[in-house]
C-alpha cells in the first residue's frame, strides 16, 4: 500500500513540476530550452446528456511535454527508493 501511495504521489508531483518547468521554458527567448516548453494537446470536446432530473458532462484534456515525460521516467525509478527509505 505504501508503495502505491508513493508512486502515485511521486508521479503526480512529476506531473505537476514538469508542467510549470515546461511553462518556464516555453517562455524563453533560447531556442536550445524553449523546445521543452512545446507541448502535444489532445482534446475530447466536452458532450452533456440532460435528462431533465440532472445533467452530466463529459470530456478530457491532456497535454504533455518533453519536460513531464522526462520527470514521470524518474519518478517511476526513483519511487521504490523512497518508499524502501520510508518507515
């Protein structure tokens, strides 16, 4: 169960960090670090079924850069590590 937490928790935070990093990036004037910032955007318009009593809607938006795919491959290696040192 530990190991599960940490992992989830490691590759959300990779998620999270890269995001912001790849912000940062993209900003700079660099073209050797602005490439990190690009990103690849998949998008699932958002449908709504209304049934009168209530109504759902769904949809998904996933974007990823160079700088998240990165952080998440340490993070699945780095994991086991943390949660072994963890007590």
């Amino acid at each position: 169960m530990k190991n599960k937490l940490v992992y989830l928790l490691m590759i959300i935070l990779a998620i999270v960090f890269g995001y912001l990093l790849g912000i940062l990036c993209a900003g700079m004037d660099e073209p050797m670090v602005s490439w990190l910032g690009t990103s690849l955007d998949f998008k699932l318009d958002p449908a709504t079924v209304d049934l009168h009593a209530f109504a759902l809607t769904f949809g998904i938006r996933l974007s990823i850069n160079p700088i998240q795919i990165l952080f998440i491959l340490l993070a699945i290696v780095i994991s086991p590590k943390i949660a072994a040192s963890i007590k």
